[in-house]
C-alpha cells in the first residue's frame, strides 16, 4: 500500500505575502518598543524559511550591533541564540557553537531567568539535534526551572510552550509513548492559555500526531483514534479562523492531508467521502503554492480513495498526475516515486493490462536497486542512531538514579546531623543537671547545719502549739462542718435551679420550632395551594378560551367562507377576484385560530401524552430559519397528565424566549427520565447574554417558568455565553 502520511514537521515554503507582513511589524516598531525584540525574531525566522538567508543574516548583525551599543545584553544574549540554532539548521555547526558560546558569555552580564532560560533551551534544541538526547533533556529541563523563576508573560508562556513540545520530541525518537504523551499535553496547555493561533496550530498537529502513532501501535484503542481526529479537526478549524495570522498558509495542507489519511486509513468505508473531501482541500493548497512532494502525496492519497471505491481509471489519472508533479521537483523524494510505480503496476496486473503492469515493474526494479545500496547505508546509520539514542537512554536513566541517591544521601546526612544536634543537647542539659544537683547538695548541708541548731528551740515551741492548736482545731472542725453543710445545701438548690431553667429554655425552643415549622409547612402549603389554583385557573381559563375560540369564532369564520364560495359560485368575474381574496384572508384566519387555539388547549398532550404533543409542538413551530429537535430518553410516562401540562407550558415559554430574544438557528430539548427524576434542558445557538449583566429573574417569563418549576418542587439553571448560546436544566423529582 503506497503509504502518503506527510507530518507537520516538513521543509515549508513561506508566501511571500506572509514575509511582508512579519517585516511591517518589525519596521513599524522602534528600538525601544518592548515587542521589538519578538517581531525581530518572527521576521529573522521567516526571512530563513523562504531561503533568504542573506537578508536574514544582515538583520540580525545589525541588531546584535545596535543592542551591544545600547548596552541591552538581554536582547543581545536572544539574538546569538537565534543565530546559533539558525546555523545548526543551515548545517553550520562550527559557527553555531561559537553563536552559543557569545550567547553564554553575554547572558553573564544579566541577571534575567528568561534570558538565560533561553540560552539553556537553545543549547538542548542543538544537542537534541546533533543526536545527544541526555544533554538534550538536561539543558531544557534547566530552561523550564529558569522559566519557572520568571514572571508570568505572553513571551515565557509562549518559551515554555516551546520548550515541552521539544521534550515530547526527543521522548517520542526515543520510543518513550507515555513521556511523549505527557509533555505534549503540558505543552498544549501553555498553548491555550497563550492562546496564539500560530503556536496553538503546531500543538494540536502534534497531539494529532501523537495519537495517531499510537492507534498505529494499538488499533483496539479506538480513543486514541478519536482523538487524532479531534485534534487534527481542531487545528484545521484554528486554521482557517486566524488564516491571515498564521505563517505558512501550506500548513493547512499539511493538516487536511494527515486527516484525510486518518479517515482513509483508520476509519470504516462510510468516512471515505470525508477523507476525500480534505484529501481534495490538501491537493489544492499544494498546487497553489508549488509543494511539489505535497502535490505528489496527495494526488496518491486521491487514487487510494477512488481504489477503495473500485474506480481505478480515475486511481491511475491521479498516480500520472503525482508523478508528474514529483518530477518537476527539484529534489526528487524517490521513495514516494517507487511507491507510485509499484501502485501502477499492481492497478494494471489487476486491470489485465500486463504490458504497463511490466513495464511500470521495470521501472519499480530499476529504482529499487539504485535506492538498495543507499538503503543499507541507510539501515547502518540508523542502526548506529539507535545504538547512540538507547545510549542516551540508559545514561538519562542513570543520570536520573544518581540524582536520587544524591537526594537520598542528603536527606540522611541531615537526619545524622540532626541526631548528633540531639546528642549535644543532651549532654548539655546532664552537665547542667549535675551542676544542679551538686548546688543543691550545698544547700542542703547548710540547712541540716541550721537545722540542728535550733532543734531544741523549736521543740519547746512545738510542745506549746500543739496545745493551742488542737484547742483551735476542735472549734474550726465545728466551724468547717457548718460551712460545709450549708455550702452543699446552696449548690444543690442552685443546681436544681439551673437544670430548672435549662428544661424551661430548651421546652420553649423546641416550641418556637415547633411553631416555625408549622408556619412555613402552612406557607408551602398556602403557596402551593395559591399556585394550584391559579395554574388550574389558568388552564381552565385557556380551555374555555380555546373551545370559544374554536367552536365560536371557528364556526362563524367557516360559515362565512362558505357563504362566500356560494356568492363566489353565482357571481360575476368582476366579483369574484375580491370574494376570492376574501376567501383566502379568511383560511389564513381560521389556521391563525386553530394554532391560537391549539397552544392554549394542546389536544395531542391530553390524548397521547407529553412526548407526542412536544414533537407536533416542534414541527409547527420549526421553519426554514429554524430547527427545532426534540429528545426522549428512557421517559415511561412516569408524570401525571397535569404534570405533563405544566411541563409542556414550560418548555413553550422557554421555546417561545428563545425565538424572539436569541435569534437562534437550532433548539435542542431533550428529557431524560431516571429511577426518581426527570431532567429537561433546552438550548439554542442564539447570541446568548452576560447573566451577570442582565436580571432575568425579575422578568415576567421567568417568574412564570420559576413559579411552575417551584410547584413541582424542581430546580432550575441557567448558562449562557454571548456569541455561544443559552442552556437552562431542569430537574424534577418524580413524585
């Protein structure tokens, strides 16, 4: 099978409208401008993807001059970075290792994160490329942690961005699926929130990519081949949003052509129109701007879709033209010409035509042998490329265990060190407490000295206080015991008191309770009575209404119309013109009567029941402006006929706003119904509103809907965006 993917990543041709544009904003910008230093960049890249490798070279030497004299070596350090990864993509690696070298050097003299994060990035964007993935993924992990220290801007959003894509890069040359994955979503998140159309544009086409990998490896994953298309979807649409702001207008070429192949590929039969629909989109971008290998892909990718349709005449016209356009190539890509020979000659073995079939055979042989021995050296390179990159693998591993024993080792040292603090302090405090205790050993000896010497004194005195004092401890034991008496006696009366008071209070207020919660169960109730009368008032009045309108009004309109037809039928032709656009305003009459009628009273509703009124509801209320759908899920007529009502009146009030507030295109109402609840939503297109600047809630309507919802004992939301639309759920127990 000729195989047509062709990535995002390729050789791209710039416009010449696109390199103008990036030179207006550079000389529209004076040197003081805080976005010079941005437009500067932007223009030097665009000016070396259209090979203008001259007139880039001389801008950038005169602005690395001209910030020198000015003294900006932040600006100065960015430029010789851009001028050494410009060198490597020119091959010129001795030149590119001294711009870096003059990027270091001038990034000394600053003290910026961002700057000297970029210096780190741009050393492993060039060792990524010269095949040394460790220092690769060491220098722009550096760069992230130097970003991290940066205030937050548009221009470090935007480096970050860059600089985890590149991560995702060298993982995914490595094999590594999960660290691919990972940072490529990190750096699509420094994407959104940039939310520049051109970077958001490369990092949906690598999560695109991604994901299409990896349904390649694993095709039961259907997810990852939803997301391919969600992400493909998503940068084609950024695209043609922002297309005057995008810097290769070939990259929608690109991203229609990987989707088509998506559709082709991955998808059943059924998606082969959509695949040919973008596949088509491709080949016309790459004509118009002279992609030769691009043309080449999709024309292939054109005859495998009319292949799969059993229409090979119009396969075989699609090959000549992708052989023709990869011919006048300047560079000729001669694995998509082999894959072209060998298509055409199975096309014509299978067409009978084995004299082409042969003769393209020959060609496929003659350009098989010439590509062999370059193949094998090829084979050798990669295999040697492989051996380098597993390499670099085990040293990341390794670099990565080493940091973790480093990490290890610290934390033990400073649990040592803390132990040995421990140690000290407490040898400390035991020579303390020695201290202590020998001063109170002292002491101690000097009050046993004094001790002895007034013993006797002090017997003779106690001999005397003993005696007193049992005389004054026999009267105080009365005195206690009364104290003690009466102190119990006035904590028990205070305790009987206090538990006395605390029954009153809690009586009283479980009372007050009590009383609320009868007053507000006698509101609900009284409100739920009020709204019952007045929706049933309502009702009636509408029925009433209705059968008036109908059998009345209804009656005599129809009784007129067909006393005209009969003076219609005995007058003459200068009457009958006037009798005949009576006739007609009097239908458009009699039809305005019966829709007036039918919303007051829906028939359907009583007789089949809420689904089926709905639906009629919808299509008489759906025309060439607007579409109206309606959704049933798992709904088992669960609701009474008078809930089914109110809801039905719900949802034409909601329907009936929509209509003349949103100008919307489509309305969306669903119903689901669960074990014990029914959830209604209804949304629209429309232009939406700012909820926070408009209080609908004082509106009429919704007061109506609110109060409905309310007797049901339901729940209502409401969202809405400008510009988006307005969704409003509903919730409702099932009672």
């Amino acid at each position: 099978m000729l195989i047509l993917i062709v990535f995002l990543f390729a050789n791209i041709i710039f416009a010449q409208n696109v390199v103008e544009n990036f030179k207006k904003q550079y000389e529209s910008k004076n040197y003081d401008h805080p976005e010079k230093i941005t437009a500067t960049t932007a223009y030097i890249f665009s000016l070396f993807s259209a090979k203008k490798f001259d007139k880039a070279k001389e801008i950038l030497n005169d602005n690395i001059a001209q910030r020198k004299e000015r003294g900006d070596y932040k600006s100065v350090t960015i430029l010789y970075c851009i001028e050494a990864m410009s060198n490597r993509i020119l091959e010129n690696t001795t030149e590119s290792k001294k711009s870096i070298q003059q990027a270091i050097k001038y990034s000394d003299y600053i003290n910026d994160s961002e700057a000297k994060g970029f210096v780190a990035y741009s050393q492993g964007w060039i060792y990524s490329r010269d095949g040394e993935q460790s220092k690769a993924v060491k220098y722009i992990l550096d760069a992230i942690k130097l970003y991290d220290k940066s205030p937050k801007s548009t221009s470090i959003l935007k480096r970050k961005s860059s600089a985890y894509n590149e991560l995702s890069v060298i993982y995914a040359d490595l094999g590594e699926d999960e660290l691919d994955e990972k940072y490529s979503k990190i750096a699509l998140s420094f994407a959104e929130q940039l939310n520049e159309p051109q970077v958001l544009f490369t990092a949906y086409m690598k999560m695109g990519n991604l994901y299409n990998k990896l349904f390649d490896k694993n095709a039961s994953l259907i997810q990852n081949r939803n997301l391919a298309e969600k992400y493909f979807l998503k940068s084609i649409e950024i695209f043609r949003k922002n297309e005057s702001l995008m810097s290769a207008p070939t990259d929608l070429s690109y991203a229609a052509n990987n989707l088509a192949s998506l559709y082709l590929y991955s998808y059943p039969e059924n998606y082969h129109d959509k695949g040919l629909h973008y596949a088509k989109l491709a080949n016309e971008i790459a004509i118009k701007y002279g992609q030769a290998d691009q043309i080449a892909s999709t024309y292939g990718l054109l005859s495998e879709i009319e292949l799969s349709k059993n229409n090979s005449n119009q396969a075989i016209v699609y090959l000549f033209a992708a052989l023709d356009a990869l011919q006048k190539s300047s560079v000729v890509n001669r694995n998509i010409e082999l894959n072209i020979y060998e298509s055409l000659a199975q096309i014509f073995e299978n067409k009978g035509n084995y004299q082409d079939a042969v003769k393209y055979y020959k060609e496929y042989v003659i350009l098989f042998k010439a590509l062999y021995d370059q193949e094998k050296l090829e084979i050798s390179k990669r295999l040697e490329s492989q051996f380098e990159k597993e390499i670099q693998k085990q040293h990341i591993l390794t670099l990565q265990l080493e940091s973790d024993k480093k990490a290890q080792k610290i934390d033990l040292m400073q649990a040592l060190g803390i132990q040995q603090e421990e140690r000290l302090k407490n040898l400390k405090l035991q020579e303390e407490y020695q201290r202590e205790k020998l001063r109170f050993s002292e002491l101690k000896s000097e009050k046993s000295a004094q001790q002895l010497k007034y013993s006797r004194l002090e017997m003779q005195q106690k001999n005397n206080d003993i005696i007193n004092f049992k005389r004054i401890l026999a009267y105080k034991e009365k005195i206690n015991r009364y104290y003690i008496t009466s102190i119990f006696v006035f904590i028990l009366l205070l305790g009987l008191l206090l538990y006395a008071y605390k029954q009153r209070i809690k009586s009283l207020k479980q009372t007050n309770e009590l009383h609320a919660l009868e007053l507000e169960k006698e509101k609900q109730n009284t409100k739920i009575s009020t709204l019952t009368a007045l929706l049933e008032g309502q009702e009636k009045e509408r029925s009433r209404l209705a059968r008036d309108l109908h059998d009345g009004l209804g009656g005599l309109l129809s009784s007129t119309k067909l006393h005209l037809t009969h003076l219609n039928n005995n007058s003459d032709v200068n009457y009958k013109n006037s009798i005949n656009n009576s006739i007609s305003q009097i239908d458009g009459a009699v039809d305005e009567l019966r829709r007036v009628a039918h919303n007051l009273m829906p028939d359907l509703l009583i007789k089949y029941g809420l689904e089926v009124a709905l639906k009629e509801f919808s299509n008489r209320m759906s025309n060439d402006l607007l579409d109206i759908d309606v959704q049933f899920f798992n709904y088992n007529n669960s609701l009474t006929q008078d809930q089914e009502l109110i809801i039905y009146r719900i949802i034409q009030e909601l329907v009936n706003n929509a209509i003349k507030h949103s100008s919307a295109s489509l309305i969306i109402i669903q119903l689901t119904e669960t074990d014990n609840m029914i959830f209604l939503t209804v949304e629209d297109d429309g232009k939406g509103f700012n909820i926070k600047n408009i209080n609908i809630k004082k509106s009429a309507g919704f007061i109506n809907i609110q109060s409905r919802v309310e007797f049901l004992k339901g729940k209502i939301n409401i969202q809405s965006e400008e510009n988006i639309g307005t969704s409003i759920e509903i919730q409702l127990p099932i009672q």
